[in-house]
C-alpha cells in the first residue's frame, strides 16, 4: 500500500508541474493534467485520512461569488446563453488544489523515500522556498519557451504583432506580465539563485515588449512598483530610470503604442471610453440582477445610441463594468471581497513574518501578481481569460505554502497563524 501511496505521490506532483508547462501552449492539455492532479489530491487525502487538513481560504467570498454568479444566470435574459459561464466557476479550484497540494508534498516530498507524512517538515520555511522555487522553475522554463517564440515571430517572421503559442498576443502578454512579477520578487526577496532568475527574466520581458499589450505594460508597472517599494523606498528610484532607458532604446512605432497610455486622443482610447459609458447606462438597466453573462449580442439591438461601438465590440474592456452589467452590483461586490480578503491575508501575513524570513518572496509573489491583475482589469476583462486565471489562481496561492505545527484557526477564510517575528 505505501508503495501505490508513494507512486500517487509522485505522479500529482508530475500532474501538477505538467499543468503549470502545457499553460502556455495548449489550455486543454493544461486543464487535463489538472484535472488528473485534482483526484490524485483527493485520493490521497482518502487514503490519508487526512479530511481537517484540508485548507479553504477565500472559500466564504469565493463561495459567496459563485451563488451569486449561479442566480444571475438563473435570472439571466437568456439562460441558455448564459450556461457556459458555469465552467468559468470552476476556475477558483486551481487556487485550492496549488494550496492544498503543495503543503501536501513538502510533507511527503515524492523524491524521498518515507514511510508517512512528517508534518514537521511541512513547517520548515525551507520546503515552502524549495517547493515554491520548483513550481516557478516550471512556469519560468514553459515561459521561456512561449518568448523564445513570439521573439522568433517578431524578429525573423516580421510579424507586426505576433500572436505566439496561444494564438492570442494579449493573452500571452498578460502570462509574461505575471511570471515577470514573479521572477522580480524572487530575485528581490529570495536567498540564492537570484542570478539565474535575472537572465532568465531578460527575454520574457523582450517577448512582453512585442506583445504590445498596454494593459500588461501598465499592471507590470505598477506591480513592479510594489516590490520595488516593499524592498525599500530607494528602490523605487529604479524603476522610472530602467522605464526611461527601455523608452529611448525602443523603435518607434513601439514608442508610439507606449504614448497613447497616457493620452484620451488615441482611437482605441475613445472606443473604451464610449464602451465605459455604455457599460454604465446598461448597468442601471438591470443594478441587481445584470443581463446574463453572454448576453450582449442579444440585448445591444435595444440600446441604438451605442449601435457605433457594439458593432465592433462584445464587451466593455472593462471587468468592473463587465461584472455589474453581466451579474449585477451584489455579484460586482463578492467578487472585489475576494480581493480584500485575499489583501486582509497578506498584510497580515507580511506583518507577522520578519523582514528578512526566507519565504518572504513567496508572499511578494501573491501579492504583485494580485494587484498587476487588479490593475489590467481596467482596461480588460481578464477575469473572463481562462489562460491568465490558471496562472493567477496558482501565483494567489504561494502566500498559503507555509504550514505550521498549530491548527490553523479558519480553515474557510484563509487566517492562520503563521511564524511570528
């Protein structure tokens, strides 16, 4: 029996590094391998019997999103259209599975040869850096992978804007925005390896760059800012001499696409604003219920004063907006208390380790790649991107790697007590 447990092991942990390479080059073998990786989890958790040990955090607003999303398709304007978005519900479970499965495995590391779990090892902030340390190794390398190739598609294709290997320059944009965070906070934060990390780094900003996705540019920016400024006050002087630099280095249709960021005259400019205005008159059609998730192709007929921008459009480039006339004000709330839950997690997590704790960067990650995306969702619905979201959910979780001896004291809401200074 302890060797089908040891086999099970090791094969979620091939699961869960196989989810984290396919993501950037087919979402179906992804969801797969994470799908695997989930029963695997549960089956252990079976053979185990270890049920309390399973953690929950965000589970209440998560929860409470997920009911709310359920009724406004239920009261949707077509319920029928609205059904797929039930998948997207499912997304969140990514989130518990990383949390869940990582702790698991630094208590039975599937390269060792153990006879039960040592829970003392799971409490070592050693396991969670080389645990953490493994899963960005994963998304680093796949990453690379994915840059390697869009660079190949811009400098020896000549594409314009290439679209890489999701077939989508936004998307993929946004991936780099991300592993780009992380990679920072690690070599910031971490202990060792720091200098791989930077060249590595390097050419995933180069393939963020021909990506020419604003949004992504803007959350990197300002997520950059917030490691910069956890590191030290002075760091954050870096950063507008690196975004100087990068500036009189770039060609200029490039420094052009950089200047409509930050001026209303540029055309896709004046279309978000005109959606954004739309966004809000259709919102207070329907403030509790919304529309329906997919359902503005059917509705858009009954607003002419906007017949302009819904030709061209399906959405409002706008999660905020999306989420209020999709689902409804209530719907809109639930899902900002995730983030203040999540945000409430943090600070209390930053303010009881020390400066100087080893896994440091693993809460820098969760953090920078939570307000990135916070960020890019006013000019996106990236919620509704189920590439990012994959990613997002798994960066959310390394803040929960950490385990300690005690019980935690709110499995549901994430809140635990952690090594104190």
């Amino acid at each position: 029996m302890e060797r089908v447990r040891q086999i099970m092991i090791g094969a979620m942990a091939a699961c869960l590094a196989l989810f984290l390479v396919f993501l950037f080059f087919s979402i179906s073998l992804c969801q797969i391998f994470g799908f695997l990786g989930l029963l695997l989890g549960l089956a252990l958790v079976i053979m185990d019997r270890r049920w309390r040990a399973i953690r929950f955090p965000l589970g209440w607003p998560v929860l409470a999103f997920s009911l709310l999303c359920g009724i406004a398709i239920l009261l949707s304007v077509d319920t029928r259209a609205s059904l797929p978005f039930l998948k997207r519900l499912l997304e969140p479970a990514v989130f518990f599975w990383v949390v869940n499965a990582v702790p698991y495995l630094m208590l039975n590391p599937p390269w060792k040869k153990t006879s039960g779990p040592t829970e003392q090892n799971g409490s070592l902030p050693e396991s969670a850096c080389q645990m953490g340390g493994w899963l960005l190794f994963f998304i680093g390398a796949a990453c690379l992978g994915a840059a390697g190739y869009q660079l190949y598609e811009a400098f020896w294709l000549k594409q314009v804007r290439p679209f890489g290997t999701l077939n989508n320059p936004i998307t993929l944009g946004t991936l780099f925005m991300l592993v780009s965070l992380a990679l920072t906070a690690f070599a910031l934060f971490a202990k060792k390896n720091r200098i791989w990390v930077v060249i590595g780094l390097v050419p995933i900003l180069a393939g963020l760059v021909v990506s020419q996705t604003r949004s992504a540019w803007v959350g990197l920016v300002v997520g950059l800012a917030f490691l910069l400024w956890k590191k030290g006050w002075k760091w954050l002087m870096v950063l507008p001499v690196a975004l100087l630099m990068l500036y009189a280095a770039l060609p200029d249709d490039f420094k052009a696409r950089v200047q409509t960021i930050a001026t209303a005259s540029d055309r896709a400019a004046k279309e978000r604003i005109e959606l954004w205005r739309a966004g809000w008159a259709l919102m207070q059609e329907h403030p509790v219920k919304g529309f329906g998730f997919h359902t503005m192709e059917l509705v858009r007929d009954q607003y002419p004063q906007f017949e302009h921008i819904f030709v061209f459009y399906r959405h409002f480039h706008n999660q905020y907006i999306q989420f209020a006339v999709d689902a409804g004000i209530p719907t809109l709330l639930a899902w900002l208390a995730i983030w203040a839950v999540y945000s409430h997690n943090l600070r209390q997590k930053l303010h009881a380790w020390d400066p100087g704790h080893p896994a440091i960067w693993l809460l820098m990650t969760g953090g920078s790649a939570a307000l990135a995306f916070l960020v890019t969702c006013v000019f996106e619905n990236q919620y509704y991107d189920t590439e990012f979201t994959t990613l997002l959910f798994t960066l959310l979780a390394f803040p929960y790697f950490l385990r300690t001896e005690k019980a935690e004291t709110s499995p549901i809401s994430g809140s635990e007590p952690l090594h104190t200074k």
